[in-house]
C-alpha cells in the first residue's frame, strides 16, 4: 500500500503546480456570525442548491465553494434552532460573503446554547475534542489524546498501550465506536488497547455515563465516538499531511489523505488516508528503556455517493501495530518479580533502538462498512453493517525451543465480527423528538498457540426507543432497550467437542431532565441502567497468566453485571466564562473482578499466587470538570480535575487501578500582535499537571506501594499560516519540562521503570 | 491538464474500490476450535535426575518430579532424593513436556548460552541438614556454566532437608550470568532429600 500513496502524491503535487484556468475558476467565500452575538459561527450547514453541495462552517466560521463556473447559485445556511437563509449569487468573479444568521426565538433552548448539532442522548455529558486540541496532540495514540478530557484516565501498560477509562472504567465496561461502527477488537484484556487510528477522525468525543440505551451492552460507564468528517463537497483535489516528530523516543508519526471530488461524477466523492507511527525505545530523565518501540501502519479508503435524499459511504479500513512490550517485565515467577523489583530497574536499561524484540505485540485490525441514509419528511433513517477482522498475536518473552515453533506466536486469538445497525430519528411531532432502532451482532472467536479464551459464537439482538419532550425551559428524555444475546463456547478434548451455551437478556433504560435556566446555564440530569455480560475470560480462565506472574481461573456460573448511574452536569457559558462540572455516582450490581485466594500453587516454574473470578457490588462515585476564564484580552486560563472513588461494597473495601485525583491548569497567551494576512491564532502556553498519589489502595494488596504524587510542567507554542489555498499549522511543546522522574499507578508496568523524561514535539500540518 | 485530472479522479475511484475489495478476502479463521491440550508451547511437565556413585558404576537410580498435567490443577508426584554420606554421584537431568510428548534436554543444550541451572541444598552446615554440594558442570558454547551434568558430593554427616533444582533463562537482549537471582525461572522445583 506505501507504493500507492507514493504513487497518489506525485501526482498531488503536479496539481498544485499547475493551477487551472479557464471560467470555472470561482469560488463563493464566506463567513457566517451569530447576529446577536456577532461572534463566529462553528458547525453551520451550507448547502449549495445547484450542485447539491453540502459544506460546514469551521471554527471562525467560515466556508467556501471552489471551482464554480459562471452562473446564478443559491446558497441556503441552516442551523437547529436559527431562521433558515437563502442568498442568490450571480457569479462573475470570485465573491466573499459575511453570513449573519438569527436565532429563531421559538426554538429550543439546547440548541442556541449549546452550539453543536443536538445528541441522541440530550441528558447525557458529551465532550468532544477540538480540532485545536486535536492538532496539539497529533501523533499520539487514542488513549493518549482523550485523556486530556475531564473525566477520562488511561490504563497504560508500558508507553505505547493506553486503555482509554471513563471516570474508572475501562475495556468492556465503556464501549467504543469508530466511524459510526461498534469496535470489536479484544478488550476484555488490560494490556489491549483499541485499533482505532485518530488521524482518520473528524471528531473525537465522549459520551460520560450509562448509554446502554443507545450503544448496547458494554457502555456501563460511557462510549467513546470517533466519527469520520463528511465528504468533501467542492470539486477538485485536496490533500492534508500531518506530522508530528518526538526527540524522547525519536518517533515520527505522520498520516496522509488525499480527498477528492469531480464534475463529471459530482455525487461521487473519494477519501484515501495512511498513517505511518514508528518510535523506538523512550527515555526516562536517567536511562533508555529496552524494547519499548512500536510500528504502526494504518490505511483507509473511503466513497461518499449523494442522490437527492439517499448518502451512502463505503469505508475500508486496516491497521497494524507492532509494539515491544518492556524489556524486564516479563519473567518466570512470582520470585523473579519479587528479586526485578528489589533491583529497582536496572534490567529494563537498555540503549536506544528502533528494534522490537521478544516479548512484543503484533495486531491486525480491518473494517469494511456500508452506510446508507436517507431522509424523508418524516424524518431521517441510517443503516450501518460492518465486518471487523481482529487478529492479535503476542510473542512471549519466553522463546520456544522447538525449531517449528520458534516464530509463532504463544498467544493468538482471531476474532470475527459482523454488525448490522438499523435506526430511525423521526422529526418533531409536536413537542416529541426522537429515534427507534435495532441492533445485531455476530462474532465468531478462535484462538491459537496457548488456550486463554475459548472458541466462541455469540450473537445478540437488540432493540430501543429514545424520546425526548420539551416544555417550555424544561426537556425531559426516556429511552428503553431490550437485549438478546447467545453465546456459545467450545471446546475440544481430543476431538470430543464440548458446547457451552449461555443466554443472556437484559433490559436497558435512561431517564432524563434538563433544565434551561437561560441562554447561559444548563443543568442535565440522567439516571441510566446499563449492562454486561462476562467475558470468556472470566467464564473460562484457566491457568498461568504469564505478564502478572499469577494463576487466573474463570468461573463458568458468573452473571451478568448490571449498574446504575447517575449523572448531574452544570454547564454555563458566556465569551469570557465557561464550565461545565460533572457528578455521578454508579452501583454496580455483580461487579466481576480477579479476587486474590491468599494461596500461592507450586508449579514446575515456581510459585504462583492463584486468582479467581468473583462477583461482588461495586460503587463508584466522583466529580470531574472543565472550566475556561477570559479574564483579560488575549489571556485564558484553562483548568480540568477529575476525582474518581471506588468501592467493593461487599468487603467494604477499596478496588485496584482506580484513577488517583488529578488536575491541570493551562495560562494561554494569545499572540495577535503577530498576526496578519497570513498568520493567525497564534499562541504559547504553559500547562501544569498534577496527580495525586492513590491513596485508596488495601494495604500490602500489591507487589510494591503506589507511587508518589507527581507533577508536570508542559509549554507550547504555535500558529496558524495561509497562503493562498495553503494553510500550514506549526507547532511546537515541551513535555516533562523540568525532566521529572516519576511512575504512574495508572501504569501496569510500573514495578520495572520509570516513565518518560523530557520530551520536545514538533507538530507540522499542512493542507490545501 | 483536465484529462490527466478526468483520469486521476477514475483512477482513484476504481484503485479505491479494487483495494477494498482485494484487501477483503476470506480471513484464515477456522470455524472449529483446535485440540486444547496441544499448545505451540512447551510446558516441562518432567524432571528427572540421573545419579550414579562413581565408587561404584553399578550403582545408579534416578529421581523425578513429575506434573503431568502442567499448568492443570493436579498436584505433582516427586521422588524423595537418598543419598549415601560421603559419596560422590555422577549427575545428568532429562526436561520432558509430556503435553507435546517432546524431550527437551537436547534443544536446552543448543542452546546451552540461553539457560543456567543452579542447584543447592538445605539445609546445610547444621548437624540434621543435608551436608552436600554440586561441583563440574558442563559449560556452554562459550564456556559460561551450564549445569546440564554436574557431580554431587555428599559429606559424612547424615540429615535431611531439600534439593533445590532452578533453570534460569536468559531471552533476547539479555546477557547470560551465573548468578541465580538473574535471568527468568523457567523450572524451580525441590526434592525432599536425606543423606543416609
């Protein structure tokens, strides 16, 4: 696939030198405000009547049609809750437009406070990256980029795996959806993270609390979105190259689309992306750690096709990675543990190298989906169906002695999944807003080299109704989901084949008021029952687990874990002021969780502790938030916390790999006076992290004491550049400035080193 | 320049489309689960000790520490290690995964630079202990020990107390030492010991 994109280049670049002629060279220019507060408008749909052309607004507002031909054009600017404009053109030349639109004052209150397109849950808290802080922290992986966000904490396992968790849960208990699909990849384990590339996002978000309703069991605690941007709507070609180069490890990470649109096939638009990540071994403030490296190679093509009120999308989709799991942190026994940790580190030393070495971590993912929607008066239907390839080998530390094993994985599971979502939001009906859908799932799972998780089948049905209502500054929202699931594992004893069915159903619902005090302040309330079924790896564990040095088993009698959470938000927001706090707290009923037995077994290798699967009731509470201040002109101040507790409620004591507290602050000094023509939103920052200690831990519960409180001192500083259709976005940050050594209890593999030292970024992104 | 751009536009439709549709063929995903006592892993399930009385060659038995079902929950069967005081034994062990029915003492001998045993016994230097030492062991490639055979001293004392066998196993990107607390333990076993 890297010769083709080579080959796409080329030919990109002979383009740009060659600018077209002729008289369909204009272009409609324009740049929509909000009239009462004469401020940029963001998101605001513009649809060019003539070519069936639909664009939106970026974050100043503006939008633009490109190589128009003379004629008359009518453009109609629409926005949820804003009077609808039509604006005829007669095109002789080039024109730019200032756009003022006006709210509709019999509209909902949500919507002209809120800014954005409305969510399917109203009462839910959504928070979504901005294409600022997108570009801030290209390069990095999911986890790494959502973490910013109030709320969110990852599970790291060296520096290259991040488990995203919302506010204290991960894998199976959050649900995730890349490009509108259900991402089926192996989350049950801690040391899996998701195969979701995020350059190809258009939007990254976050949906906090329990969203059963509408994501299906798995999203206990929240879903994460990562949606793809819309087609391009104006003819010709455009490319996008992001590149980010970090000096601590020397990674490059770099991504390429290419998009395009033609005259002669105008409903017809493409998108091809490709993303090339390598890093090597990453630095602490004193030493080089070993086989900490990763390669990743994603590749995406994408068809948009609009006929009058039908859009379909084909996208295809793969990605690759292979990462190094740190050198020293995989062992025999529970003794060797004991002795790495005594000799505080000095086996994960190394010097710098791009190699990867035993142990690593080789996965494949691919997707292919098929999106149609269509809109009708009544309102709007879409249909997903996707397939999911996932394949996931890991090489042990250990090599096999036989030769006819030597490079085959000690761990390999292969899983196949195929989604079919169907759903229809109809349009207002008297003060009723709301959606319908179904949702089928098929997943076939097999494994190879060790057995940890079975083969399985398993199948599942689900259907749910969401409505909202408003009246006057109230809305209220209720939604209910029934689902169905089958699953069958097997297993083989010498050919005599043994079935394990298990049925499982399960209802879901949401109940949810929102308050709209005025244009500024919104209070949202929502209390959500959400569920999961086990895993196959709590059912059906059995033996040594050789990254913790411990004996697992499953217990085939679990139940399905149900909870109840309940989530507050206030937000209010002005020019100068803006937050939006969060409490929740959520009961989990039949919480499953790897209980200690407080035995060790001696096998041939040593002593192993033993560890099983139990239920018990779980309880977590917190609050996060998020709050901007324009005190005075060109300064912002940006502050975020997240608090996060929990409990087994049963043995009134505390669970592991909780989030500690933690909060940054960020003074950003915008640069204006050196803005012009060319260069805008220029900026430097300076941000201050700090996490607490986790001090919620059972005493002597874990090999090593959690680490220290910590803090972090990170700066930044970038700009904006335009010429003509180029447009550049430099930047370039400090991470870790003042060289802090320190460990995070958030990192599984903290016993053997510590994490990353100073760390320079420099983030280039170009466009035309 | 607008038929090089017609072209360009068809070229990526259709480059599009055949890479979607190349890409998605038939997985290599079998629709049976495979036999789940066979793993493309060994597992030393056994451990046998040969010794022999180098003052007389008739004189040779050999103990062993057996786990048949690796990893499984059934509980090892181990030989208790008799000895004679004051007697020096000519000593080999055999590593056997009776999972893959595979002996592995060869392949652990290739790969003499990968692997250290280290063996001891407890307690000593009391009056009841196990008074004994291990001495010779055969060398790697690179004459680094190895401790594949070794010999085995017992002293005049009598007593009892345990023989510790450890395989340490050094990976990729590790240097090989002769130090028991380095490299990762791939068999760690005891035998009850007395000295008669």
């Amino acid at each position: 696939m890297k010769k083709i994109l080579v080959h796409f280049f080329a030919i990109q670049i002979a383009f740009a030198q060659n600018p077209k002629g002729g008289d369909c060279d204009f272009s409609i220019n324009g740049k929509v405000f909000e009239a009462e507060k004469n401020i940029e408008f963001e998101a605001v749909a513009v649809f060019l009547k003539e070519l069936n052309l639909h664009v939106n607004t970026d974050e100043k507002g503006n939008f633009i049609f490109r190589n128009l031909c003379k004629g008359d054009y009518t453009i109609e600017v629409s926005y949820l809750g804003y009077k609808n404009l039509s604006i005829n053109y007669r095109l002789q030349k080039s024109i730019d437009d200032k756009i003022f639109l006006h709210s509709d004052t019999c509209s909902l209150p949500s919507v002209t406070i809120k800014g954005e397109k409305e969510n399917e849950i109203a009462s839910l808290c959504y928070i979504s990256l901005t294409t600022k802080e997108i570009n801030q922290n290209n390069g990095q992986n999911l986890g790494e980029m959502l973490r910013i966000l109030p709320g969110v904490d990852v599970l790291n396992t060296g520096t290259n795996i991040s488990k995203p968790m919302i506010h204290g849960m991960s894998g199976n208990r959050i649900a995730s959806y890349s490009m509108g699909v259900r991402q089926e990849g192996q989350q049950w384990g801690a040391e899996h993270a998701p195969e979701i590339d995020p350059f190809l996002a258009g939007k990254i978000s976050v949906i906090k609390g329990a969203a059963s309703v509408r994501y299906g069991s798995d999203a206990m605690a929240g879903v994460i979105l990562v949606d793809g941007a819309e087609a391009r709507s104006n003819f010709g070609v455009g490319a996008k190259l992001n590149s980010a180069f970090f000096t601590n490890n020397r990674m490059n990470a770099s991504a390429l689309q290419l998009e395009g649109r033609h005259k002669i096939l105008k409903n017809l638009a493409w998108r091809v992306n490709g993303t090339f990540r390598k890093g090597g071994n990453y630095q602490t403030p004193s030493y080089y750690v070993g086989n900490t490296g990763l390669e990743e190679n994603n590749f995406a093509a994408q068809l948009f096709y609009e006929y009058k009120k039908l859009k379909l999308e084909l996208l295809y989709s793969q990605f690759n990675t292979t990462i190094g799991v740190m050198k020293g942190s995989h062992f025999g026994n529970i003794d060797d543990l004991r002795q790495i940790i005594s000799e505080g580190g000095t086996r994960s030393q190394s010097d710098f190298s791009y190699e990867i070495a035993r142990p690593y971590q080789k996965v494949f993912h691919e997707m292919l989906r098929l999106k149609a929607s269509w809109t009708t008066d009544l309102g709007s239907l879409t249909f997903i169906s996707a397939t999911q390839y996932n394949d996931r080998a890991e090489l042990d530390a250990h090599k096999p002695i036989n030769q006819e094993w030597r490079n085959k994985p000690q761990l390999q599971y292969k899983l196949f999944t195929f989604t079919n979502d169907l759903v229809f939001e109809h349009k207002k009906i008297n003060k009723f807003h709301g959606s319908i859908g179904i949702a089928t799932i098929y997943q076939l799972n097999n494994w190879d080299g060790r057995l940890l998780i079975p083969f399985y089948q398993n199948y599942n049905g689900g259907i749910f109704a969401i409505e909202k209502y408003h009246l006057g500054k109230l809305e209220f929202e209720t939604g209910l989901r029934y689902d169905f699931k089958y699953f069958e594992a097997q297993f083989n004893n010498n050919q005599i084949f043994e079935k394990k069915p298990y049925i499982f159903q399960n209802l879901s619902a949401i109940v949810g008021v929102n308050y709209y005090l005025n244009e500024h302040f919104v209070l949202k309330n929502n209390f959500g029952r959400a569920w999961r079924a086990p895993n196959a790896n709590e059912l059906f564990s059995n033996g040594l687990h050789h990254g913790t040095a411990s004996l697992e088993y499953g217990n085939p009698n679990l139940k399905a874990e149900s909870g109840y959470k309940f989530i507050s938000s206030l937000e209010y927001k002005t020019e100068k002021v803006k937050f939006e706090i969060n409490a929740f707290a959520h009961r989990i009923e039949n919480y499953i969780y790897l209980k200690p037995a407080n035995s060790t077994r001696q096998l041939i290798n040593g002593a192993f502790p033993e560890f099983n699967y139990t239920q018990t009731h779980a309880f977590f509470y917190g609050t996060d938030g998020n709050v901007m201040l324009k005190p005075i002109k060109n300064w912002e101040f940006n502050a975020r916390y997240t608090f996060v507790n929990a409990y087994d409620i049963k043995s009134n004591g505390y669970l592991v790999y909780i989030p500690p507290y933690n909060a940054n602050i960020e003074v950003l000094r915008n640069l204006n006076f050196w803005e012009s023509k060319n260069i805008s939103n220029a900026y430097i920052s300076m941000r201050w992290l700090w996490v607490n200690e986790q001090t919620r831990v059972e005493a002597n519960s874990d090999y090593m004491p959690p680490p220290a409180a910590y803090q972090l001192l990170n700066a930044q500083i970038g700009s904006d550049f335009k010429w003509n259709k180029h447009q550049l976005n430099i930047s370039f940050q400090a991470r870790n400035i003042l060289n802090t050594t320190y460990r995070s209890y958030m990192n599984r593999l903290r016993y053997f080193a510590d994490e990353p030292g100073r760390d320079f970024i420099l983030r280039v992104n170009y466009s035309i | 320049m607008m038929t090089i751009k017609k072209q360009f536009s068809k070229i990526m439709i259709g480059t599009t489309l055949l890479a979607i549709a190349s890409q998605f063929a038939c997985r290599p995903i079998e629709t049976k689960p495979k036999d789940s006592g066979a793993g493309e892993e060994e597992v030393i399930t056994k451990v046998t000790i040969h010794l022999t009385n180098t003052a007389d060659v008739n004189e040779h038995f050999k103990v062993v520490y057996n786990d048949a079902d690796g990893n499984g929950a059934q509980l090892p069967t181990i030989d208790t290690l008799k000895l004679k005081n004051g007697t020096i034994y000519d000593a080999y062990i055999d590593l056997f995964d009776g999972i893959n029915n595979e002996n592995l003492t060869e392949e652990i001998k290739k790969e003499g630079d990968e692997h250290c045993f280290h063996y001891t016994f407890t307690p000593t230097n009391s009056l009841s202990g196990v008074n004994a030492l291990t001495s010779d062991y055969d060398k790697d490639e690179k004459n680094m020990k190895l401790g594949l055979k070794f010999k085995l001293h017992t002293a005049t004392t009598t007593g009892l107390g345990s023989f510790n066998v450890k395989l340490k196993h050094f990976g990729e990107g590790e240097t090989k030492t002769e130090n028991p607390q380095d490299g990762s333990t791939d068999v760690d076993i005891s035998f009850p010991t007395q000295i008669k």
